[in-house]
C-alpha cells in the first residue's frame, strides 16, 4: 500500500511488487551543497543522478519516499515525445529551438533505456515500443499524420493496418494504430527506486520525509527550509509536478493536477495472459479520455484511465475501468482484480511542460501531461545543464515565467465537466 494517500488511491500494485527501497533518512539539522533539489519523482532523481556524475554534490529533498507520486504509480508506458506535433514545435519555437526540442525530447525513450542498462536498474524493462490505437477514423488520420511527421524527422515510426493491430492487442477493437519504435515500458516504481539508488551510488545524498516549506534566493545562494532542517546551495531546482502545492508560490497554480486511475489482476493462467499483448506492448487509445493496458512480467493485467477527485467516483472509475477491460478481453471475465489505485498527474494549458526561473539560483520544470516516465526524465538533464552553466539560450527547452492559470480554484470543477463532456462523446465515438 502507497503510506499517506487515501484508500481508493493507495493498493497499488507497483508498491506491492517494488524492490527494496534505498535508505533516505529524514533532513535533521543543516547540510550544504552545490545543489538542492526539491521532489524526489522522476525528474529530481534525473537532475540528482546527472548532476552527481558531472561531479557536483546534491541533496534531494522529498516529502515522501523517492517515487511516491506520479513517478511510482503511472502505467509504465515509455512515451519518448512531447505531447504537441514536431511539426507544431518547430512552427512555434522557430527552426533552431524548435528541432532542438524535437530531437532531445524524442530521443527520450533512448535515453530512459540507456539509463536502466547502464545503471542495472531491475524495472521489467521492455522496449518494444510505444503503441497508439485509433478507436474511430478521426484517431486513425490524427495518428496517421503523427506519424508521418516524425519519419519526417527521422524517427523510426511505422502505421499499422487493423490486422495487424490485432495480432499485437490479441484483440479485433480498432481501425489500425501507430508504433514509435523508440518507446516501451517499464515497471515505473523500481525504474524510480532505481534512479534513486544510481544516484545515490554517485554521490548524491536524498532524503525522505524531507518536506520542503520555502526558499530563500539571496543572489548568491539559496536555502531550503524543512521542519527539521535547512540545505545551503549554490542553485535549488523544484522538481515537484503535480504535488507542488503551495510551495514556490504561484508555480502550483501553472498547473492541473488531474487523477489518472489503474487496476491490476491476480497473475492469470497461461493460456489467457498469452493471447492478450503478445509481444508485451502496451498500448493507449484515441479516445478523449484515454484508457491504456498492457502485461507484467508476472502475468498480471492492467488497465488505467483518466480517474476522479472523490473517494466514490475514484471507485466507480475503477470499476469502468474492470468493465472495459473485460469488454475488450472477455476471456478476462473470471480474473481477480486485487489490485486498484491511482494519482495525480500535472496537465498544462498548452501541454507543453514549463521550466521557470523562479529566482536568480531557482529553477523549476514540471507539467509532463501524463507523458512523464520519458519526459520527466530529459527534463531533469534540462535542468542538469543549466545547473551546469548552460546560458538559458542555449538550453533544449525556453525558460518562461510562470504564468498562474486564472482562475484556478475553478479548474477542478471545470476538468470534472469536461471529463463527463468527453466521456459522452467517447460513447457514441465521435
């Protein structure tokens, strides 16, 4: 069980099956370094490992334990770009810029694979790449064109007919899909507790129960206060996401955070778990509210999709959520679902991620879209370089104020609305 979270998010199959945890003892007293990072998800534990090996010393606070949030509860799949359209990217941020974006943020998949087999990280590493179903022909011409606009930029992305969208499911459900072969998926916990175990090894010193309370930026420093203690840097990074809160001002309000939900079978027998997902992809769909699935390593399966902010509706979207995986793989009719959980997600306005300078040594990324697992993690190297001396300019992604959200108390309501919109519409498959 997650420690800290409420019932309906908390029996998480990820924590149920994690490797054994690297000791994180809480902050007490004060510590000094070249570095303070805020957040123990994967993007602190990227900028911690990076930044250790490039020989600088690092403290990571976490309010938690390393992965406890979105890092350790997603579904694993390894999605290697940003959200918008290579073509949208370069259009907006200009030749330069924009295919630097393109090229370091798609080459994520590469990288958070490179990361497992040089560091040895034990986390069901699968990379089989990453695939998209399209339920309608509206997501059929949607992935079509994706695809076609990164072979433009030389990425390896094929389209594939309905049979063979099938042969890979194990199930007849969709028009056809797209496959980025650069992708994959993992177990997103012990990838986490990996991270955090390589980083450790290299230097870096984390701890947990470590809750972050404020900053100050002096100009020729910083400091970051906890209940216990206080770490002296020479440059902090808040790597905080979808938990921010109210720590770094309006920085929490950039963001939306949205509850994404998941549930897992008991392992199922043979001759069920080897007609569905053959090759061990795990796929994600073109609905509105997207649902995605896929197999452990044990012979389990999981489905998730967009979740609720209740107790009572988490449950209940659960529970559609068993349906229509049941629906889809009717061979699963007598599984055992043991498992159900879930967390928070940080969406943004223009589903890009921001990367903020919130004072002269204080730099913040976050807002991965539900694309974290590969996302997260470059961004954690984007705020590496910088702590490294990169200039702003020459940085792989633009460093913009934060631009609060108005009226943000709201947008909880006002996701709740659209989320009913959408699933109305996903019915009737529009």
């Amino acid at each position: 069980m997650i420690e800290n979270e409420r019932p309906a998010l908390a029996d998480s199959l990820w924590t149920a099956t994690a490797n054994s945890a690297p000791d994180c003892p809480p902050l007490v007293g004060e510590a000094e370094a070249d570095v303070v990072i805020v957040g123990g998800g994967f993007t602190g534990l990227s900028a911690a490992l990076h930044l250790a090996e490039a020989g600088q010393s690092v403290v990571l606070l976490e309010a938690e334990t390393p992965g406890w949030g979105a890092s350790g509860r997603n579904g694993g799949q390894v999605n290697p770009a940003l959200k918008p359209d290579p073509d949208d990217i370069v259009a907006r941020f200009g030749d330069d810029l924009g295919r630097r974006m393109v090229a370091r943020w798609g080459d994520g998949g590469r990288l958070v694979f490179d990361l497992i087999a040089r560091h040895g990280i034990d986390c069901d590493a699968r990379p089989v790449g990453f695939l998209r179903t399209a339920t309608n022909t509206r997501g059929l011409a949607m992935l079509s064109e994706i695809a076609r606009q990164w072979r433009a930029h030389g990425a390896e992305y094929d389209d594939l007919d309905a049979a063979e969208t099938a042969r890979l499911v194990g199930a007849e459900a969709y028009l056809g899909a797209v496959i980025d072969r650069r992708g994959g998926n993992i177990h997103p916990l012990n990838y986490a507790l990996g991270l955090a175990q390589a980083a450790i090894r290299a230097g870096a010193v984390l701890h947990g129960q470590s809750r972050a309370i404020g900053f100050e930026d002096a100009g020729t420093g910083v400091s970051v206060r906890t209940e216990l203690g206080q770490v002296k840097a020479r440059r902090a990074l808040v790597c905080t996401n979808a938990y921010t809160g109210p720590f770094g001002g309006a920085l929490g309000r950039s963001v939306v955070p949205v509850t994404s939900v998941q549930v897992a079978t008991a392992p199922l027998s043979d001759n069920v778990i080897r007609a569905i997902l053959p090759e061990d992809h795990a796929p994600t769909d073109t609905r509105r509210l997207i649902q995605y699935y896929r197999k452990t390593a044990d012979g389990r399966f999981v489905m998730g999709g967009r979740g609720a902010r209740g107790e009572a509706g988490t449950r209940r979207r659960q529970q559609e959520l068993r349906q229509a995986a049941e629906t889809l793989f009717p061979q699963l009719g007598a599984a055992d679902w043991v498992h159900a959980w879930g967390g928070d997600v940080a969406m943004t306005v223009d589903s890009l991620p921001g990367l903020h300078r919130l004072g002269p040594n204080v730099m913040a990324g976050l807002g991965f879209n539900g694309r974290g697992v590969a996302n997260a993690t470059v961004m954690g190297t984007i705020l590496a370089d910088w702590v490294l001396g990169v200039p702003e300019r020459a940085l792989d992604f633009p460093v913009t104020p934060v631009r609060p959200i108005p009226f943000h108390f709201l947008k909880s309501a006002g996701v709740a609305l659209t989320i009913g919109a959408y699933r109305l519409l996903d019915r009737v498959n529009r």
